[in-house]
C-alpha cells in the first residue's frame, strides 16, 4: 500500500462491510508525520445494537457456528492463523504506520496473533468436562459452554496481538465476539474479521465496531445480550466498566496495565542485564503494560550499570517507523506525547536527576511525528509519582537498593502488579524473590513478559482474570454439571 494513499474503511457487521446508521467518519493520521492514514466509520448507538443482535443470532442453537463440531473450529481457526501469515507483511506494515511502532517490532507482533489463533484451534477438541462420582450415588457430569455473546476492547499499544489474544479462545470454545478496536488503531481488527471471513468462521461470529469508546462504550457494555466482556486499557475505564456490568452481573476481566520491576542484582550477567533493561522498559515505545519501568539496581554496581544504560540509551535509532534500522518511533498520538512530556517535567519537579532524553529529537524530518527521546531518570525515590504512576512512554526511573529485603519491600511498593524480572545468578535468591513480589508474570533473566501457552494478567490494581494459555478458557466458558441419578 502506498504511503501516501487514505484507506476508507466500514464497520464490519454480520459479515458485511457497513457504512452504519449515522454514517459519520473520523480521519486517523500518522503518528509519524501527523498526515491521514485513513478515514473510519464512528459507531453510534444504533450499530452497537445491530453488532450485537447479529452476534446474538449467529449463537443460536441452529445457527451454522454452533452446528459446526469441534474439529470445524479446529479447522477455520487454523485456516485463519495460516492467511494472518500469508498477509504478514502487509498486516505489520499497516500496524506500524498506524501506531507509529517500528516495523520489525509489528512484525513479531503479526507473528503473534497467527501463533495465537494456531494455539486455540489447538484446545477446540481437546478440552472437555468430567465425569465426577456424586457423594449420593449417581454421577455427575460436567460440560464446558460457551457464555455467549462477548465483547472484546482493545487498546491500542498492541492492536492485532491483543485483539487475538481475546477473539481466538472467544471462538475457540465458541463464543461470538463483538471487537471493538481503540478509536486511533482499528485497521488490523478490521483486515482480521475478513480474513475471518474468508477462512470461514459464518458471518455474525466476529463483528468489530469502529468509534469513540465514549460514545458506544456503554451501549456495549450494558446490552443485555452481551454476557461477557474483556477489556484492556487504563484502571478509569476498567473500573467504570466493572460497575455497569454489575447491575447484569456480567462476566469481566480486565488487564490494566502495571508499573513493573526490574531488580538487577550485584551477582548478575550485568552486560545482559544492561542489554535487557533497554528494551523491555523502552518496547513499543514504552507503550506497554509489562514495560520494567522502574529500574532497580544494587548499590554496588548502581552507577557503572546507569554508565552503560545511559551510553545504549544515547545510540537508541529514534526515526521513521517504517524504516528498517529504526529502533523507536513516535508515541501513537499528540496526546499520548503531552502526557509523557508532563511527566518528565513532574520528574524534574520532583528531584530526580534527568541524566537523558525527555526531550524531542532536533532532526527536521520528525518535527511533525510524536516523538520523545528516551529518557533516563536516576536517584529516584520510590514514592515519587514517576516511580509510582504509569508514565507509557519511553522513561526509566532508576532506583538503588541494599539488601534483597529492600528490593522485594520497593517492587512491592505500587499499587500495580502486572510483570517484572530478576536478574542474578543465585537460584535460592531468584526463588525466593519471585514469590516474595506481588505480581502475576515474572521473568528470572529475561525481560520477556508474554508466552502465549501460559497465564498473563496482574495481581492487585493490575487487573483481574487471566488471558492466554489455558487459563483463559475458564474466562470464556461456563461448567454446566449435570446429575445422573443410577437409582
Ligand atoms: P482507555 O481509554 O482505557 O482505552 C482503552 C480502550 O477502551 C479503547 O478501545 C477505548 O476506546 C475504550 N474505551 C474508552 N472509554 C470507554 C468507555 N467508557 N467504555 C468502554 N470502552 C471505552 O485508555 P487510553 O485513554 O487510550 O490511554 C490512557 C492510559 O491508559 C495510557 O496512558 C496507559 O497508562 C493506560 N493504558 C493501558 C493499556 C494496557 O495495555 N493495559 C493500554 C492502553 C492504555 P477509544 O480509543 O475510542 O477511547
Ligand atoms: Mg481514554
């Protein structure tokens, strides 16, 4: 696709694509160079309405989705994982164009989503119910259904992954979905649902409905056909989500982002740590639940390690994301840059030392992008908001400790509980920190935070559920137990 050219998109409804009743577009334009992407539909009320009806109805107890047998789930979902990855290239540009993300970081993030719905295609004949010996004689049996209609949002730090990593256990154990993508990235959940399409999932099973969350937020949330919902994006709307589907008693899970540790020890492959602490706190531009934004390090090696980090930090290849060599591009909006900017001033404010970055590059070519250089802030105390707060954006705050108590007393210290990572060589230390931090996904050195065979999701403020692995199934199904009696 050209660079220059405007994409025009629809919803997609019942396996249709639809202007929908008002009609009404809004531009999306490149975090890059600030020029139009591409024009989408705005969703009202009405559409949230049709979305969901037609989701209803593809559920029903003769629809072709429910008559197909286990292996025909098998079957689409694997076919559709195979056209993620025939579509790869154009799938990871257009991802990167439209979040500003470098174009080598969309493309694992491509290979992700196909690796997903390979995954679930996987569990459609392999997951089942038991059969239990009732305390009373008889038997029980149990049976794992789907819940019905779910509606998925979806940030926009990781649109095409996030996105799969909801829609492929939905279907997989036979859910519907309504997806409703995040206002400035909902390309790829919309060549998905084709793609869907085409690998024949029947129409109505994956519906995305384009639009202002503050507009059709509610409306999808309080339709009383939607049984279920999964959200992933800031703790204000999670909360306000978790309420409305109260009245109903809806189903939720949530994963709200974190402020994670990375505890390197004096003991460690520092040159490794070093290497680590890059980019697990600077992927995506910082735009990252799991990023180990705070960076805590042993006294002993506390200023040779910042030496080091801060002389990677300074090479960082900051540019267009669509060039090959680029390491870091644009936040994905002008807003999102307002906010990090902010807090870089709230930095200073504070007392900690800004040893680099913060600041936007000089070169003329980005001066229309939403760029920040990386930034590096030291001595930091752990009760600054900057150590406490979800900055999102391309900031490590660097804090020192003594003993390993005080490291576990510092992670421990944040309302958050989502991801982090120990890095020493002592087996007995790494065991015991990583069950003494509050936290639902650890790494011992490794800065990677998401395998999609094993549970993700946060401890405290975090969230709550699990996605990925098998553990999410428990999120898209219901037991049903069912009592024989023998007598
Ligand atoms: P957000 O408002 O929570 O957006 C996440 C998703 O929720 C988007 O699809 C959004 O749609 C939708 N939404 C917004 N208001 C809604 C409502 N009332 N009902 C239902 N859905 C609604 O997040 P944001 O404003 O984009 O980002 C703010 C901060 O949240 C970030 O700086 C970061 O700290 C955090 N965040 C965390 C994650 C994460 O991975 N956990 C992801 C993104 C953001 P619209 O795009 O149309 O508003
Ligand atoms: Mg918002």
């Amino acid at each position: 696709m050209p660079k220059n050219s405007v994409i025009e998109e629809n919803l997609f409804i019942g396996g249709l694509s639809t202007k929908g009743h008002s009609g009404n577009r809004s531009v999306i334009n490149s975090p890059f160079d600030n020029q139009p992407i591409a024009s989408v539909i705005s969703a009202d009320e009405n559409d949230v309405r049709d979305a969901v009806a037609v989701a209803s109805e593809a559920f029903r107890g003769n629809s072709p989705w429910r008559k197909l047998t286990s292996r025909n789930r098998c079957e689409v979902l694997l076919r559709l994982s195979a056209l993620i990855r025939k579509h790869a290239g154009d799938l990871a540009r257009l991802e990167s164009m439209n979040v500003g993300k470098p174009l080598r970081e969309a493309r694992d993030e491509v290979q992700l989503a196909a690796d997903c719905f390979q995954y679930y295609a996987g569990v459609t004949d392999k997951v089942g119910g038991q059969t239990i010996p009732a305390a009373v004689g008889g038997l029980n049996m149990t049976f794992r259904e789907p819940i019905g209609v779910c509606v998925l949002i979806v940030p926009w730090n990781f649109p095409i992954a996030i996105t799969s990593w909801k829609t492929a256990p939905a279907l997989a154990m036979g859910n519907p979905v309504v997806v409703k993508p995040a206002s400035q990235t909902p390309l790829t959940a919309l060549r998905l649902a084709n793609l869907a399409l085409e690998a024949g999932i029947p129409p109505g099973v994956l519906n995305v409905v384009t639009g202002s969350g503050s507009v059709i937020g509610n409306a999808l949330v309080r339709h009383p056909l939607v049984r279920k919902i999964s959200f992933t994006g800031s703790i204000e709307v999670g909360s306000q989500i978790m309420k409305l589907a109260a009245d109903d008693i809806k189903r939720v899970t949530l994963e709200l982002g974190g402020k994670s540790a990375n505890i390197i020890f004096t003991d460690a492959d520092i040159p490794k740590a070093a290497d680590s602490a890059v980019w697990s706190a600077l992927g995506n531009a910082g735009q990252d639940c799991c990023s180990r934004s705070r960076l805590l390090i042993q006294k002993p090696v506390y200023r040779n390690f910042l030496s080091e980090l801060t002389e990677k930090l300074k090479k960082i290849a900051v540019g267009d994301p669509l060039e090959e060599k680029t390491e870091l591009g644009p936040l994905v909006t002008s807003s999102q840059r307002e906010r990090v900017s902010e807090y870089v001033k709230l930095g200073k404010d504070e007392g900690a030392k800004l040893v680099c970055g913060g600041d936007r590059p000089d070169r003329k070519e980005l001066a229309a992008g939403w760029f920040v250089n990386p930034a590096l802030f030291t001595d930091v105390d752990p009760n600054m908001r900057i150590a406490q707060e979800e900055i999102f954006g391309p900031v490590i705050t660097a804090i020192p400790f003594g003993t390993e108590d005080e490291a576990i007393e510092i992670a421990n210290n944040s309302t958050y509980g989502l991801s982090g990572s120990v890095w020493t060589n002592d087996i007995g230390r790494a065991l015991r920190v990583v069950r003494a931090v509050q936290t639902g996904v650890i790494s011992v050195n490794s800065g990677h935070s998401v395998h999609l065979e094993a549970p993700f999701g946060g401890f405290k403020r975090s969230g709550m559920g699990r996605e990925l692995g098998l553990a999410v199934l428990d999120h898209y199904t219901e037991w049903k137990s069912v009592y024989i009696s023998t007598a």
